[in-house]
C-alpha cells in the first residue's frame, strides 16, 4: 500500500463505518469470563431442580456469579431488566452481605445459593406481570425484586446451614480429624442431600444431636494448654500475665519488670493438658426391622452418626450395624482417620424391612463383632431398637460371657417399650416414648 493511498483512507469519511465493529450484544448482566459461564451451564446441565425452572445458561451463570465471585461487575447496558433489577436489590440486601461472606469462592456453597436464587427469581417471572399491587410497573417490579430476593437469602442461608450440618454428621469439611476439605466429596454429598428427602432429614437430626453430645463432652486439645489452672513464676512471655506487662509501660517499674525476668520471678498463666486416652472401639446397632421405618429409623441412624462423631473426635474406631431379625444384616466399619463419605450415604439411605421377635444380635453378635474387624480394647456397645426382646437363658449367658471377653459396656436405648430381657444383658438402658434431641440431654446418653 502507497503512503498516498494509506493517507486517503485515514481522512477518508468512510473509515469510520468500515473500522466500527458491531456491537457484541452480552449475553450476561455480570462481566462473566468462559469459566464462569461454563460453571453455570454446568450448574444446569447436573442439576434437574433447575432444568425444571426453564431458565437460560445466561440466568444462571449471572445468579451463580453473584453466589461465587467475590467481586461483581456489571455490564454498562441491561440486558434483561427484570433480572437487572433482581441482582441490583441483591447486592443491597443485608442477608444477602452476611451470606456472601460464606458463598465466595465456595464451590458448593455458591451452587446451593444459586439454586434459591434460581427459584426466587423463576418465581419473580411468573408474578411480575399478574402483581395485584397498583402502582407504576417500575414500582411493583423494584417491590417485587426486594420481597424475591429476601427470601431467597433467606432460604439460601437456611440451606447452606442444613448442608453444613451434613458435613459434620458425614464427616466432611475442613476441620475434621484426619482430613481436610475435599470438594469433589462435598459436591457428592451435595447432590445426594439434593435428591434424597430421607439423607436430609437424618442429617438434620444429626445436627441436633450433635449439639447435645457437645454439651456431653468438652473436646481437649493436643497443645498442652486445655485449662487454665492458676498461676506461677517463670520467663515465658507468651504465658505473662497481662499485669505484668502494664509494668513495662511505667519507668519506674521497667528495671524491676526486666530482673524479675532475669531471674525467672515472672507472674504467669499456669495450665494443665490431658492426654486422651487409648480407648477402644465403639459400635452402634440400629434395630432395621419394620416397625422401625419412618421417624424412628431416621432418628436411629442420626444418633448412631453422632457417636460415630464422637469416636472421630476420641481418635476411636467406630463400627455401624443394620440389623434385622430373620431378615439380613449390613455392617460399615469406620477408621478414625477416613471419613468413607459414600458408604455412609449409601448406609443412610438403605432399609432392610422385614424382621422378627428377636430384631437385635444377641447370639450373633460375637460373629458381627468378628465380621466388622473391631479392634481390641474397651468397648462402647450401643443397641437402637423400639422391640421388646425375649432372649432364652442360655443366649443371655453366651452373651454376658463374649461380653466380659471383649470387654465391653453395652447400653440400650428402647423406643416406645419396655426393654423385655434386652435389660438383663445391658449395662444400662435408657428408655424413650420417641426420640428427641432434647430428652437426650438429661440422659446423658452421650457419654462415653
């Protein structure tokens, strides 16, 4: 090209036109790069609540970026208003604040809060144009919006609270001990907490439970400082009293403050640590028999998932037993170091049924205990069973015998009977009308 030709276009009035792009019409209200669209095409993709709900990949990777992106940007010009609108009153709600703390570059928080968006703002489409509220549509659509999106935080919070709930009670999540934070196992847990009514509920229940057993126990740490006992004389500043440091601030006291430090004459905090003991395994039998289904079986099994957090706490092997009379019986052994996320998802959702007069293991227990590899040592027995047992002398000495053997505690928890010879074998028995969390607390059923 001739410097004459190049000097012709660029004063040429046509150049504007001809080097003007048209302009990329956005997809999103949110500057989205290609990952986050594909988070939430995928979102959609998995999940079959909001194929339901018939919204675009667009909608939900804009309420998926409000849920995970930590910093939110908008495009200049709208494209959908109304749901411009939504996302505007989000940012200016104060639940919507306090759950963002807790959604932001969490990959399965996030998903769960755009799941209450997703069906906050399906909600808001559909009812906009029918508000019966007279006044001016720009009106009744911002009132629309702020109404939506309170109670999709509000129901995103409740959510993510249930969900966390399920973590502790199937031992996932940072903080757990012998694991860390593995996001492919929470967004599992996820969906199976999605899909399945019965998982949600025990995990809820083993949330409840979970609190009382906490008031049950007071989980000591490995730092050597679990109480603060009184006071001694020594040099080490991170134990000196708060006293003695304001004598640093006075001249006067400065020289005293340094020779006392010197001679080791210091005032400190004195505590006194606890190391936890060795003890055995612990073993949980739920009673799977028919006359279990329902409320019972799920309260069951979130007890047994609360001892069996509580053995995970006291570094103990923990073995779960389903059992039925005449019917079968599944076992699930638990090392303190593994969480075995899916085995007890799928132990939760299974039921055995059938049953009969004897629905918990007393002459096959030994053969259970050898089955499931539990360990030796002192040993926490637990039976969960709403049957009233009859066990014939010579079962009931067997029993006491292999007992004493394995050295074991056995305590039965009865639901709406009496315990029948179940009482003769136990150690203690506690008996319920129905489960509750709360009548667990005077019980004390949790201490072991």
């Amino acid at each position: 090209m001739t410097e004459e030709r190049l000097q012709t276009l660029l004063v040429s009035p046509e150049i504007p036109a001809v080097l003007q792009k048209e302009p990329i019409q956005q997809p999103t209200e949110l500057k989205l790069d290609l990952w986050d669209l594909r988070q939430g095409e995928t979102l959609l993709s998995e999940s079959p609540k909001l194929q339901q709900m018939a919204l675009s990949k667009e909608e939900v990777s804009d309420l998926h970026g409000m849920a995970f992106l930590p910093e939110l940007q908008f495009h200049e010009t709208p494209t959908d208003p109304l749901r411009h609108g939504f996302m505007k009153q989000m940012l200016q709600n104060l639940d919507f604040q306090g759950l963002k703390q807790g959604t932001a570059l969490n990959v399965v928080a996030s998903q769960i809060a755009t799941l209450a968006f997703c069906e906050a703002f399906q909600a808001l489409k559909g009812k906009v144009e029918t508000s019966p509220i007279k006044l001016p549509e720009s009106k009744t659509k911002d009132i629309e919006c702020m109404i939506s999106v309170a109670r999709a935080a509000e129901k995103a919070e409740l959510e993510i609270n249930d969900f966390n709930q399920a973590c502790d009670a199937y031992g996932l999540g940072s903080g757990k001990p012998g694991r860390s934070l593995d996001s492919k196992e929470l967004a599992n847990l996820f969906r199976c907490f999605q899909a399945n009514a019965v998982i949600r509920q025990i995990a809820r229940l083993a949330g409840c439970y979970k609190q009382v057993a906490q008031g049950c126990h007071t989980i000591l740490g490995n730092n050597g400082m679990d109480h603060f006992t009184g006071v001694v004389l020594g040099c080490e500043l991170s134990r000196i009293l708060s006293m003695e440091l304001l004598r640093i601030a006075l001249p006067e006291l400065e020289l005293d403050f340094l020779r006392r430090f010197a001679d080791g004459q210091l005032q400190l905090r004195d505590f006194e640590s606890h190391e936890q003991a060795g003890l055995g395994p612990v073993v949980v039998v739920v009673d799977e028999s028919g006359s279990m289904n329902g409320t019972k079986v799920e309260h069951a099994k979130a007890i047994a998932l609360t001892f069996a957090w509580l053995a995970r706490c006291q570094k103990r092997w923990c073995g779960i037993v389903s059992f039925s009379g005449g019917t079968g019986h599944s076992v699930l052994a638990l090392s303190p170091a593994s969480s075995q996320t899916k085995e007890l998802l799928d132990w939760s959702a299974a039921f055995i049924g059938g049953g009969s007069d004897k629905d918990l293991p007393v002459s096959e227990m030994p053969a259970i205990f050898g089955e499931i590899g539990a360990p030796e040592g002192k040993t926490d027995l637990i039976y969960i069973s709403d049957a009233q047992l009859r066990i014939s002398a010579k079962d009931a000495e067997a029993f006491l015998e292999w007992k004493a053997s394995v050295k074991a505690k056995l305590t039965s928890l009865v639901i709406g009977s009496e315990p029948g010879d179940l009482a003769t074998i136990s150690d203690k028995v506690h008996l319920f009308e129905t489960l509750h969390p709360e009548t667990f607390r005077s019980e004390q059923v949790f201490s072991i």
